[in-house]
C-alpha cells in the first residue's frame, strides 16, 4: 500500500503528543525525511509528509497535561459511524474516555480504552484527511499492540470485525495478527508482554531503508536505544526513543 484511501476498522493515522512540537518536527524530520503542513487531521498540529504523501501528525500535549510528561505515540483506526462504534466498545467493555462526534462539520474522533485499559483512537471522517503513505519507507507499515492481557482478542475480534490468528503460543513468545475478512492481509500484530516490563500500549514500526544508520543518527540527534537493531523473521528491527522520551520503533524490511 502506497498512495491509499484507508478502509474503515484499518489503522488510518499515527500522532505523536509531543510537550515542544518544534523540537519533535527536529528530530523526525532530520531522522526520516519528514516535512510538515499545517493543520492536522484534527484542526490543530501539524501533518508529517514524506514524498508527498501524508505519513504521520505531530501535536501539542494538552494544557492540562501534568508537568514534565513524556512525548508518546498513538494509533487511530477510521471507523463508519462513531456512535455505532462506541455502542460496540461498551459492549465489548472498554470504554470512550474522550469523544466528539463531530468537530469540524465532517468528522468525529474519539480517545477509547479497551478491557484491559490500553488507548487508541478513532476517526470518523469522509474525507482524505487520514494517512495518505503507508508501506513506504518513512512511513508506518506495521501497528502493534502490547499487552498482559490475551482476553482483549475478543474485544478488538468484535469491535472492528478482525480476523485475529495465532502465530505462536509459547511462553517465551505469545503473538498473533488481526486482519480483516475482505482482505486477509495482516496489518499488525498483537504481542503478550506479561513477561516483560513494557506497559500495554499501541504502536506503529516506522519502514526504513537502513536500520543502523537511524540507530546512529538517533544518537546524534538527542535520542537513545531501546533495543539495538536485531534480525527479525521480517527485517532488521530497533527500538528508540526520540529527544522527548517518546518510544519508537523503525523496520528495515527483507
């Protein structure tokens, strides 16, 4: 997927919440290319562009935000209708922290938790104000869920009609890929982190043409290490934080 309109229950934008968005629009635009265009796709921010095509949204952290709080990625997913949607989330017993159902006369967002209490978004919008570039280098290829808590696959199976599949059940590795029924393609992964100390969270891998390279200018430009850059079954994979401690993720595919 290149050039794409994005399907409802498919991941649809990747934003960065960032405590100085000049300092952010630094660092990712130096490490991935990125230029930005005002405004977002939520009236506020800025829109990261690689090659001419939409790739990512960097924010301002809300006013309210308590002192000192890191940068942080979210991931969004279109939906067709916001209310319909939100009647499934309680049902599936998650939860709508945050929802406005329409803010600009042509779209709807909403902050919503699953079962377990991990974020992400959604938007309903009939325009082409989602992700534009996607499976490209310096854009997102891959989203990811990490949790401690397997019974949510049920919860995301339901809510956004996901084929969820097994690809290892191990205690070592515990991970499976969700897909929708009219594609079959994976468009991410849902990995059991109960093992390990990473809090549940969404995130997005980042395609690049050389892992190591963004390694080593990670570090040049205020950031650090996560996990060096490593073989994968596909593609050489790091794990960063940015200049304001906001955790990444990059791929440099086979």
């Amino acid at each position: 997927m290149t050039d794409t309109t994005i399907a409802p229950n498919h991941p649809c934008w990747v934003e960065l919440s960032s405590p100085d968005v000049e300092s952010a629009r630094t660092f990712y635009g130096s490490l991935f290319g990125w230029e930005f265009t005002e405004p977002g796709p939520m009236g506020f921010g800025v829109k990261a562009v690689r090659d001419g095509r939409v790739v990512a949204g960097i924010s301002p952290q809300p006013a309210e935000a308590p002192a000192g709080q890191p940068a942080f990625w979210s991931v969004y997913f279109r939906v067709a209708e916001l209310t319909d949607f939100l009647a499934r989330v309680d049902t599936g017993g998650g939860q709508a922290m945050m929802a406005i159902p329409e803010f600009d006369g042509t779209a709807g967002v909403a902050l919503v938790a699953d079962p377990a209490g991990t974020a992400f978004g959604v938007l309903e919008y009939e325009d082409d104000r989602g992700l534009t570039g996607v499976d490209v280098t310096g854009a997102a290829c891959w989203f990811e869920l990490h949790t401690k808590d397997p019974a949510v696959h049920e919860f995301y199976g339901a809510v956004f009609d996901w084929e969820i599949s097994p690809v290892s059940d191990t205690d070592e590795f515990r991970y499976s890929t969700f897909a929708l029924p009219d594609t079959g393609t994976p468009r991410g992964g849902i990995l059991d982190t109960s093992n390990v100390g990473i809090p549940a969270h969404w995130e997005s891998y980042i395609q690049v043409e050389d892992a190591d390279a963004v390694a080593g200018r990670v570090r040049e430009l205020g950031g650090d290490w996560l996990a060096a850059p490593h073989d994968s079954t596909h593609g050489r994979v790091g794990r960063f934080i940015d200049s304001q401690n906001a955790a990444f993720t990059v791929i440099q595919p086979r």
